[in-house]
C-alpha cells in the first residue's frame, strides 16, 4: 500500500488489489468478464496473434470460462475442439459461412429445422452459394447429388417437427468419398445420445439452447470439429464476423452441463411413457417419435442412438387447425411457446411444418410438438387427457 500512497483517490481505485487471498478452489467455474487481455510487454502485445488459436488475446476469442466450456464440450463429443456462437443458428451459419464460397453447392437435408432452411434460400443464396434439398431418407443415394461443387452436406436426424431419422453412416460415407464436408444438426440427440464425429461427420453442431443449458434461459450454439485446422478457419470466420458468447451465458451452460444426463435420461423416460399413453387414445392420429417402435425411423434410432429424447410430435385425427389449436390451448401444465429442451414441458403448434421439396411421409397439415419436462408423467398424462376431451373454445386464452 505504502507505495501508491502518493496517488489520488480516483487512481487508487483503478489500482488492482494486491492483498487479495489466494486459495480460493471453488468446485465451479468462475466467471471471468473482460474484453481487454493485457500483456506483460509491448512485444508480447504485438505478437498476441500467435495465440489466436490458443490462449487469450481479447474477449472476443475466449476467456477462461469459454474455454472451460468450450473443453467441456470438447470432451463430450470427442472432438479436437469446440467453437462456440451465441445461438445454434449462428452455430450453423458460422459452419456455411466457414466452408462455403460463391459459386458452391451445399445440399441440405428437407427436414431441417425452418430457420436454417430459410437462411440457406436467403443468406447463402444471395452470396450466390446453391442451397438443394434432398429427401432425408437418400442415405447412400445421396452420392448421386453430390456435383463437382458440391461442398457441403448437412444432416439433422430426426428433423426438425416431422421427426425422420436420416442414416448419418451412410450419407456421411458417400460425402467423404467424394471430399464433400458433412456438418450434422445433432440438437435432439445431444451427443449423450449419438456422437457425430464418431460417424464421419465433420462438423457435430448443437443448440445448447435446448437440452444442454435445459432451463430456457440462455441462447448458445457449439460446434465440435476433430480436425484442428477445421477449428482454426471456424476461429478465422468468427473473428471477422465479430460474433463472441457472454461469460455470464457460458457459465449458465456449465451449469446446465452438469445435470443434463440426469435430466435427459428423466426426461426421455417421461416422454415414451406419455407417448405411448398418447398413441393408444383415439383422438391421435400419429405419433412422430423414432423411440417408439412403430415409427419408421426406429431401426435407425435403435442402431445410432444411445436412448431417446424427449421431443416428439403428433398430428390429431381431425386434422384441421381448429382442432389442432383447441388442443394446445386446452393444456395447462404445457407451456406454448418456440424451443424445447427445457425442464418445464411446452407444446408449439404449427399450421403445418415448414414448406418441403419432398412431402412424402410429411403433408402439410396441422402438427403439434411436445417437449416433455421435469413434470410429473402422470400430471401431463392427467393434462393431455382432459385437453383431448375438450370441445374447441372460440378465443386463445394463454399467456401472452
Ligand atoms: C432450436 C434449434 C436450433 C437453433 O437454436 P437457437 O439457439 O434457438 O438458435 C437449431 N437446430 C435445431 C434442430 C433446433 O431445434
């Protein structure tokens, strides 16, 4: 103290604390904010671009707590390493962005979640990238589509709403062979479930939005890569895009992280037993849920994935909207509202899903999802059969 004695007030306390106890090993990450890094001399500073790839240079680029979670990740997904976007959108842009040029081709799986379709038609379009979707069933066949610019393929299995599971091995082979880079939506299964990486997929992307931060709190997406310079250019992209995750967010997900196989593994089993409670009763017409055995998908979820999610759909016998929205607005112990993934159970309701290339098993009529929470199976069962037995009311009456 004594030597800064000759300092004013206002400097004083600008001045780090020297006296501050060591010692402190908290069992949670700490929170590490900042923007500014500093450097010990002018040349380290001017050299800080060296660890770019590793280490600390700005905010921007990471903080201990991003790193912490990004090495998390990292070792759930047996991956090299983990980029991380402030949402699982930006996740998936950040991929498109980091492979492909003008002038490329990129094939999309037709049940992709809607945003990510739309951004393929409008954002890649418009920089004059080709965005063609195929049917999610091509497996191998998907050999056949790929052109000499075909750079990029993508998979999300099941797909978003209507549920189909695509054969990640298959297709995966077939891009490789020909160099094509395959990313993988895998924000259902959760790499609990399923590890991308270990089935030739290069880039694992996932909303941690979802399952992994589980508390609908937080807006975060990751990316596993196992090839270090496909880490490096994601690095690249990121930095000129600008694009960071808060600190504070990180250490939400961190948290999430540590009780998501509970939660997954509570929450799946919640979700077969009301689906299979569903699909006995009259009013449904169909459940589309690759955990139950009738659904097309289930052989492929039983061979790739290591247990079920907790996020299904279901279309009503009457298949009309004022049928399919009664329904969603005579549930009380489901929230309606987007995502999912979170421990209370939500319902979305949708006038049909997203407008396809291939409607095959998948018409455009009404569709309901259910996520399946923290809740009691008996209490959402006890819901869902006096929502099922309501005759549809003229106005919506939930929140907001
Ligand atoms: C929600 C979701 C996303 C996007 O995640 P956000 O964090 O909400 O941007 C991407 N893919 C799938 C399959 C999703 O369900």
């Amino acid at each position: 103290m004594s030597e800064r004695a000759h300092l004013r007030l206002a400097t004083l306390l600008l001045q780090p604390a020297a006296d501050v106890p060591g010692g402190f090993a908290s069992a949670t990450v700490p929170v590490h904010r900042g923007s500014t890094v500093l450097f010990n001399d002018a040349d380290s500073f001017a050299a800080r671009g060296r660890r770019l790839y590793d280490g600390y240079t700005y905010g921007l680029y990471g903080t201990p707590t991003t790193e912490a979670l990004a090495r998390r990740l990292a070792a759930l997904e047996g991956a090299e390493r983990v980029m991380l976007a402030p949402s699982g959108l930006a996740a998936i842009q950040l991929v498109n962005l980091s492979v492909l040029r003008a002038g490329d081709h990129a094939l999309f799986s037709d049940a992709m979640y809607g945003p990510t379709r739309n951004a393929a038609l409008g954002l890649l379009a418009g920089l004059g990238i080709e965005a063609e979707f195929y049917e999610p069933g091509a497996g191998a066949g998907i050999a056949r589509l790929l052109r000499p610019k075909t750079r990029l393929v993508w998979i999300e299995s099941p797909g978003s709403l209507t549920m189909e599971m695509q054969d990640v091995r298959a297709i995966a082979r077939a891009a490789r062979k020909a160099k094509v880079q395959v990313a993988m939506d895998n924000t259902w299964a959760t790499p609990l479930r399923l590890r991308p990486l270990e089935m030739g997929v290069d880039f694992s992307v996932q909303a941690l939005t979802k399952f992994t931060a589980g508390h609908a709190d937080v807006l975060m997406g990751s990316i596993a890569v196992a090839d270090g310079a496909l880490f490096r250019r994601l690095r690249d992209v990121q930095g000129m895009l600008g694009t960071c995750v808060s600190p504070d967010d990180c250490s939400l997900v961190l948290r999430g992280l540590e009780t998501m196989d509970v939660r997954l593994e509570r929450q799946a089993k919640s979700a077969l037993e009301v689906a299979r409670w569903l699909a006995e009763q009259a009013p449904i017409a169909r459940l589309l849920f690759p955990a139950l055995p009738a659904d097309p998908g289930h052989a492929l979820w039983k061979r790739d994935c290591r247990g079920a999610g907790a996020v299904f759909s279901l279309r009503l016998r009457d298949a009309s909207w004022e049928a399919t929205r009664a329904f969603a607005d005579a549930l009380q112990l489901f929230g309606l509202g987007a995502s999912w993934g979170g421990v209370h159970s939500l319902v979305a309701a949708y006038p049909a899903p997203p407008a396809r290339r291939f409607a095959g098993d998948a018409p455009q009529a009404p569709l309901l999802r259910l996520s399946i929470g923290l809740e009691d199976p008996r209490d959402l069962i006890e819901d869902l059969r006096l929502a099922l037995r309501r005759p549809p009311k003229p106005t919506k009456g939930k929140k907001t």
